[in-house]
C-alpha cells in the first residue's frame, strides 16, 4: 500500500496502462488494477515464474552445494511444483503467489550459495547471440541438457522426489510445468 499510496500521489492511475517489472508476486499489480489502471505484471508470467525453479535445480546439483542450501533447492522445487500452476491460472491466488516467493527466496539463496550448472553457461550465450530473456535461454538450455545430466549425476535423485518422480521421468516433469 505505501508504493501504491504514492504511486497515486505522483499520477492518478484509474484508466492508465502500467507494466509492473518486480518481483513482488504480483500484489502491487494487482492493486494498481484495483485503482483502475489497465496493467501487464511481468512477474506474474508462467515463463517469469519458472526462473526460480531453474536456480534450484542447478542449485541443488552443483558440484558445491552444501546441505543447507541444497535443502533450501528442493523445498523451492516443492513449493513451485504446488504453486506455480495455481498462480499463472488465478492471479489472485494469493497463497500461490506467496509460495511463489518464498520459492524464490529459497532458491536464490541456494544459487548464491552453490553457483549454477552448464545450462546457465548455454542459456547465457543463447541470451547474449539471439536476445533471448534469461529465464527463456536457460529453459530451454535445461531443457536440452537434463537427459544426459541425470545419467552423469546421483544429484538428481533429491530433485526428482520434489517433483515426485523417477529420475528417468524428470525432463518430463520439468517440462510439463
């Protein structure tokens, strides 16, 4: 309520079109619409929303993870699984926003503590070559990779009960979400 409070203090926002790039889960958004403004809430796309699942994963199978932050990993790939469907279906889910977030704190604490995997290598060149969002490169840059990653790595054993699958069916899972 403050940023929005002054926001409106700045421009009243009834009838205006706003893009709301943060990563506030969507609720300054949703309250400005509230207002009357016509608004595109970046963090709110199911694309947006799977980068924090990404930071997990290649979190949780770093050659330097810690317990910790790998614990940290797999509760974020958990609560992303339950989650995500929910809010990129109902905006105002709040709870699933919520999950959201916290997933994302979790899995951003666990990617500082661990560093990422080769698909962020690829998703950075395929960002940098084609101009592609981060969250999109290293999507697909995972995408490709996760087929021969589960077969060099015993590290895919945790992600794969957070999904709540066999390893062999992991790709699968990560895709469908």
């Amino acid at each position: 309520p403050l940023r929005l409070n002054w926001i409106d203090t700045l421009a009243s926002l009834a009838g205006k079109r706003v893009l709301d790039v943060g990563c506030g889960g969507g609720i300054l958004s949703d309250s400005m619409a509230r207002r009357g403004a016509d608004v595109l809430g970046i963090d709110l796309s199911g694309k947006a929303l799977k980068v924090a699942q990404l930071h997990a994963i290649e979190a949780a199978t770093s050659g330097r993870h810690n317990e910790v932050a790998r614990a940290s990993a797999l509760q974020a790939i958990r609560l992303i699984r339950q989650a995500l469907p929910r809010a990129v279906q109902d905006g105002s889910d709040l709870l699933a926003r919520q999950q959201m977030q916290e997933a994302a704190l979790l899995a951003g604490i666990a990617i500082d503590n661990c560093g990422t995997g080769v698909a962020h290598c690829i998703g950075h060149a395929l960002g940098t070559l084609y101009h592609l969002p981060h969250g999109v490169a290293v999507t697909v840059a995972l995408e490709a990779v996760l087929p021969w990653n589960i077969r060099e790595s015993a590290a895919y054993e945790g992600v794969a009960q957070a999904f709540e699958v066999n390893v062999s069916e992991l790709p699968a899972a990560f895709g469908a979400l």
